[in-house]
C-alpha cells in the first residue's frame, strides 16, 4: 500500500520543480536552506542547513522528535506536551513550490515543510503527522472542496505594537509612537519601518496593499490581499517572521501580544472570510437587499455563530487574549451576534462579498483558526442554519432594550470546556492534533490559575485585620 509520503513525493511535476530550485540556488548564490514548519502555537519551528543538500532534503527529508510541533515544551508537572522522550521522529518534506530566498539575507532561503510519521514506523509508516498544523489545514480545505465545491478566502488584519527596547536589548512597555489612531503623522513616526517591511513583504509574495497607526502606543496594521486560506496561513506567518527581522534592523520589537496594555485597543487579527466557487463569490448578495448574504453566506455564519464558543478557544488561544475581551469599551467582540457595520458583535457584514470574524487576536495560529472556521461554516451550510435577522443597534443598547445574546467565553478555562463539548470543531484537529493542542492550552489555564500575580500581592497583602 502507498503512503501519504510516497504519494507526496510521486506528485505530478514535483521532481522537475526540485530541479528547478536547484538552478535557483546556484543562479542566485544561496549557501543555506531553513526547512521550517508551524508548531501548535504558530511558531516557526524546522531545521537548517547548507543547499548543497537541497536534493537530499527535498527526497529524503529531515527528521524532528515529534514534540517539536509542540514547542518542545514541558507543562508545570515536568511532562513533554504531546509527546514524550519515548516517541518517535517526524520526517519533513519541502513543499517545493514555498522556497524563497530571504531578502535581508540572499545567501539564505526558506522552504515550508509538510510532516509525515517516520517512514520505519510499526504503526501508520509515512502517514500525515496529525500535529501538523498546516498539512491540517491543507488536507481540511480540500476535504471542504471536494464536498461542497467552495474555497475558503481569507484576509488578515494583523495589529502588532513596536515597542523601544531597554538598554539591555530586552522589549520594554514603551510603544515607539503616541496612541493616535488613524494619525499620519505617527504613522511617518514609524515610515522607515514600514518602508522596510513592506520591501521584505512584496519580496516574499505579499500583495502589500494599504495600512494604518491604530489607536494603543506604536500600533500599526499593514495589509496585504486576501487569498486561499493555506496561502494567507503562510503570508501571516512570513509577515510575523518580516516584522521580527526589521526589528533587530531597527532597534525595535514587533509585538505581537494580544493586550499589553490596558486601556487602550488590544491587538487583534480579523479574519474577513468569503467562500467561492471557481472564481465566484458565492457570499454575493441574491436579492433586492445589497448588503444581504446569500443563503450559503447565511447558513454560514449561522454556523459560526452556533459554534462561536469553541472557536473562541482557537482563535483567542491565551490567558492574555481574555483581557482584550474585558476591557470593554474598545469594541471587544463579546456577543454571539451579527450585523452589517457592527463592530459590537462577533461578526461584521464588513461589505457584501465578505463578513468579518472578529473574536481573534494577534496570538492566533491562523492554519488552526481557519481549519475550524471551514468546519464550522460547513456544518452551517449542512444544516442550513439560520443566523437570525441582523442586528443593526449597538449591541449594549439592545441588551439594555431586553435583547438577550450569549456570551462568549471570559477565559481560557471556561473556552476549553467549550472546545471539549463541541465535536465539529475539534474536528478541525484530527488525531493527534487536539490532544496536542488541549494539553499545551490547559496547562497554559493552570499555570496562570497557580501563579501569585502583582495584582494579588497589592488586592490581598494587607487584607487583614
């Protein structure tokens, strides 16, 4: 029987495109190769070495314990997340199409890598690691293709802080501008910057197209154009890895914390979701009514509003993503809702062709979020669930006028229970991939729940007598 990494090696065209990077490296003088993949909290994770192995790496591959999709990180008992000492290796291949050389350092490429169990294995030899995050989300979207005929498209808005750093090279609680949303003048304060990581950006296959200070100290949301979910996956990713290399050009760094500070926006990462078939926007309004969805659009969002709870979990994924949602007066997205402009609710009708996932922030591993996103939109078409009329008030004054909307979860603990009981969207983290993630976030929940906070030592120290 044929294994998921031999059919991946026996791809059509994937021998001459090998090839073809091959004349790539020696055209452009590249000495060494990073063969990176995403862990369970979107890090950057792989291996490095010098391109006269490119042929080597793009049949054999490289191998990695498998709790590296897991950061290699222990919860608070001392136990390896995931996977233990005992475990096997993982084996990476190239997906040949992602090489790109990096444009602040030529000598050097990068190539994203899909992950396959060991080829030796007793059991599954050669299938599709589970924990692999992005070949999830690759096999998901095309499950969801197969099935309904739609792609998903996605854009991303990735509000990030430029912090001063300290003398000591360590991030400091300074943005770099004034909190002054929308001003240009802060915006020039950072132009240098931008210019840098725009330059990096279209030089990678970013399609650079508008930006903006927003309003908390050094906050900037720079744009590129939507596209395939995996391919705004790997955009968002390549952008995070710009932003930290212009960085150390610049003396700054890239935040990317959901809320580090209180009183002003937190930083988030709208996901503008549309689904398509072939070259057709099927979310295009039908009838008289123009700002309407269609019925596919629709059922969709009645399918994300129905699984709201859960996805929480996945796309606000940290004890620091719950503050955002506390600090109320900057449009937090707390309500299971919807609406056309309204920035009050879980999901906005941002224009007809489009809505607008709001309950995510900039900690957000998008290849989770958007694989849950697709199972949740599918079981809405599915079942042609009806997301109710739209709200158009602002949302804290029909609850006030007796409207009665559920909450999403307040915290990490609470968005856990909420993952764990609904099914459609842990199925968006099939096999090893939900244990993964649900051991790495609830032991996130504990070692928060057992730690002394400053906030307890000035509350309590004094309370008595």
């Amino acid at each position: 029987m044929t294994t998921d990494l031999e059919t991946f090696l026996a791809q059509d065209g994937r021998d001459d495109a090998v090839r073809a990077i091959r004349r790539s490296i020696d055209d452009q003088d590249v000495k060494y190769i990073y063969y990176q993949f995403v862990s369970v909290t979107g890090r950057i994770m792989g291996k490095g070495a010098p391109a006269t192995h490119w042929e080597r790496f793009a049949s054999k591959g490289f191998q990695l314990v498998y709790g590296s999709t897991a950061n290699l990180f222990t919860d608070r008992h001392g136990e390896y997340i995931g996977y233990g000492a005992e475990a096997c290796e993982l084996v990476g291949l190239p997906d040949v199409e992602t090489f790109q050389v990096l444009p602040w350092d030529p000598k050097t490429a990068r190539v994203f890598c899909t992950l396959f169990r060991g080829r030796e294995e007793a059991e599954e030899p050669g299938a599709y690691l589970t924990s692999d995050c992005r070949g999830n989300l690759k096999r998901i979207h095309t499950e969801f293709e197969s099935q309904t005929g739609f792609h998903l498209r996605v854009g991303a808005e990735p509000e990030m802080m430029w912090l001063k750093l300290n003398p000591d090279g360590t991030p400091s609680v300074d943005g770099m501008t004034k909190p002054y949303c929308y001003h240009i003048d802060q915006f020039s304060e950072l132009q240098p910057l931008i210019h840098r990581v725009i330059e990096y950006g279209q030089a990678m296959g970013l399609d650079m197209i508008q930006g903006d200070h927003e309003d908390a100290p050094g906050q900037l949301e720079l744009n590129w154009q939507f596209d395939r979910a995996e391919q705004t996956a790997d955009r968002l990713t390549t952008y995070r890895q710009i932003c930290r290399q212009v960085g150390r050009e610049f003396g700054a760094f890239p935040c990317f914390m959901p809320k580090p500070f209180m009183g002003v926006s937190a930083n988030g990462c709208h996901h503008n979701l549309s689904l398509w078939d072939g070259d057709t926007n099927v979310f295009l309004p039908e009838g008289d009514d123009q700002r309407m969805p269609s019925k596919i659009g629709l059922a969709a969002i009645g399918g994300v509003l129905e699984h709201l709870s859960a996805l929480t979990c996945v796309t606000s994924p940290t004890v620091n993503s719950y503050r955002r949602l506390w600090d109320a007066g900057f449009w937090a997205p707390l309500y299971a809702d919807w609406g056309f402009q309204n920035r009050t609710t879980a999901l906005r009708v941002s224009a007809p062709d489009r809505f607008e996932y709001r309950s995510v922030d900039s900690a957000v591993n998008p290849y989770l979020s958007f694989a849950a996103l697709i199972k949740a939109m599918a079981d809405g078409i599915q079942r042609n669930l009806d997301p109710g009329p739209p709200e158009e008030r602002n949302i804290y004054n029909a609850m006030a006028e007796g409207k009665e909307v559920k909450n999403i979860p307040m915290n990490l603990g609470d968005a856990l229970r909420a993952l764990d009981a609904d099914q459609v969207v842990r199925s968006a983290m099939p096999g090893d991939m939900y244990r993964v993630f649900e051991h790495y976030k609830r032991d996130e929940w504990e070692r928060f729940c057992a730690t002394v906070t400053d906030w307890d030592v000035k509350e309590y120290l004094d309370i008595l007598p």
